[in-house]
C-alpha cells in the first residue's frame, strides 16, 4: 500500500511543473500587478520543476569499451548473470562509492566507480561490489525506476537551490531573495521526506534482495567481507581525501592512500565494527543496518561466486590513466579549498 502511494505521490509530483505553467501564464495574461509577481513565481517554479535528465557525474572520468575491454567483459559477464541490462558507459571518480545508473535524455545505463572505493577492496570485493550496484535494476527499488527516481531527483535538485545560502556581507536584498527561497524550500523538503517514507519498507527489502543476489554472483564470503570493509575503512578513507595532505602532498595519491589504509590496526577496525554494532549504522535511511545485513548474507547457501576476479590485472591496467586523471581532479580541487 505504501509503495502505492509512494507512485502516486510521484506522479503528481510530476505534475507540479505542467500546473505551474498553466497556472502562470493564466496569471500574468490577467495584466494585474498581483497576477503578474504571482504569475512570474509559478513560471519560474515551473521551470525549477521542469523533467530533467540525471547528469553525467561531474570530474567523472568516462571509459570507452576499447578504453577497458577486460572490464567491460567482466561487467558484462556480471550483467549476465544477473538479468541485469547492458552497460552503456563506464565512469572512474573520485568519490568513496560506487553506483549503477541511467543518465542524460536517452537514459543510457552508466556503471560509476569511485577510485578510492576501488582501490581499497580485495579483487573478489570489487566484483561483489559491482554485483550489489547492478542488481539495483532488477531488485524491484522503486527509488531507481523512471517515474520515482526522476521524481526524486527532481526534489532534490529543487532542495539545493532552495538552500539558505546567505552569508554576511552579501546585502540584505541576497539576504531577503534567500529567506524567500528558503521557504519555498520547506514544502519540497515536507515532499522528499514523505515519499522517502513512505518507500522506505520497499527499500529496505530491496536492498535484503540486492545483497542475496550479489552473493549469488561473488560468494557470500566475499559481500560480507565488503558490507565489513564499508562499515571499517571507507570512513579513514574518506578522511584522508579531505585532509590537507591531498593538497600539499606531493607523491601518488592513491599510493598515499593504500598506505594511509594499512596503518589502520585491528583494534581501530574492531572499534569500528563495534560501533556499528551499537549504533546500527547504516549507509543512509534506506539502507538496513549493515552488520543485519553482514549476518544475513552469511547465512545465505551460496559458498562459491559465480564471477571469478580473474582478470583483475589487466582491468587495474586499464583503469591506471583513469585513475591518474581522478588523482590530479581531487589535488587540485583540494588545492582550491586550502587557498581559498
């Protein structure tokens, strides 16, 4: 019944934009002062609520199937198995994650995988990785469907430029335009929040169905061993990308990087896994607790993967240039912030 609603809820979300423009332009063809300011707000949220493609993600390094073959043929290989679409594209980045998802007007389908996530995962963890993120589009997650997905996308692009941004010395008329957008804000806030939870059921059974599917395909050992290194490492990981020793360093990043990982000691790993335990983290509201998660793929019969890390080598070739470029995109980024 929720996910019901939650369809509902997105389809009249998608019907705000046409409104709005029909709205506006019966106001200001009204010729009224009142109808005209009224008018030119609807067009103008119109526009912020017309349909809009998912980006390509920015500073994301695109690689071509004769860029990458072996990684192609692997993520291929995994699609198979899964009942998963075609790849379309890959993308390398430099974020501590990865995704599978459609993008720009022809909704090609784009693998994105975050270098440093990459980087730190034994061979057999990155296939259970990509395993996870492909088998988001057949594990029935409505977040990842065109009208839900392009509805919540919609939302919170309209939560960004509806953000409060005033800072002193900006004037009181930026101050005033940003009170006014922040309030705009609220009732797409009060929109995302509602249809978040109300799918927030499915989801979290979604994801259930996600990870016994990746299991399937890498072995259960391999995605409880993952679920433990993003519950362990990614945070140090991430820390490290924001520190200053980004900007100043002057060596390999990601061999800086790997090296940063191996000082983490098995009491600070177990500190972490402890944590999560207590505090049932999880990756983000739509998520299960990831060590309910761990217990559960654990149990699952399904001892053997089904996709083999044979290939990693040449794929880790492939990836070099990629990666170089994602390297000097983060130093420089991170050069930006410290001196600005």
């Amino acid at each position: 019944m929720s996910r019901t609603t939650g369809y509902v809820l997105a389809f009249v979300i998608h019907l705000c934009a046409p409104a709005f423009l029909v709205g506006g332009i019966y106001l200001v063809t009204r010729l009224t002062i009142g109808g005209i300011l009224f008018g030119l707000v609807a067009l103008d949220l119109a526009w912020l609520r017309r349909p809009r493609p998912v980006p390509f993600p920015a500073s994301a390094v695109p690689l071509t199937r004769s860029d990458a073959p072996h990684l192609y043929a692997l993520i291929d290989h995994i699609g198979v198995e899964l009942g998963a679409p075609r790849t379309d594209l890959i993308a390398v980045s430099g974020v501590v994650n990865a995704s599978f998802r459609t993008y720009g007007r022809r909704r090609s389908r784009l693998v994105e995988i975050g270098y440093p996530l990459w980087l730190i995962l034994t061979p057999q963890e990155r296939v259970s990785l990509l395993a996870h993120k492909m088998a988001h589009s057949r594990n029935g997650d409505a977040r990842h469907g065109l009208v839900v997905g392009s509805a919540l996308y919609s939302l919170h692009v309209l939560r960004m430029v509806t953000s409060f941004g005033w800072q002193p010395g900006d004037g009181v008329s930026a101050l005033i335009t940003e009170c006014a957008l922040a309030i705009l804000g609220v009732p797409v806030r009060i929109l995302i929040f509602l249809l978040e939870l109300l799918l927030n059921r499915s989801s979290q059974h979604a994801e259930h169905r996600a990870d016994e599917l990746q299991a399937q395909i890498a072995g259960s050992a391999a995605t409880a061993s993952l679920l433990d290194t993003l519950t362990t490492r990614t945070q140090a990981a991430r820390s490290f990308l924001k520190s200053s020793a980004v900007a100043v360093g002057t060596g390999n990043l990601w061999t800086a990087l790997q090296s940063q990982m191996d000082t983490l000691s098995p009491t600070e790993l177990e500190r972490h896994r402890e944590l999560a335990r207590v505090e049932k983290t999880r990756l983000d509201s739509t998520h299960p607790p990831t060590y309910l998660r761990m217990q559960r793929v654990l149990a699952l019969p399904y001892p053997e993967p089904r996709v083999s890390a044979a290939d990693m080598e040449q794929i880790e070739t492939e990836l070099a240039k990629a990666a170089g470029r994602v390297a000097q995109s983060l130093r420089e980024n991170a050069q930006s912030a410290l001196y600005r």
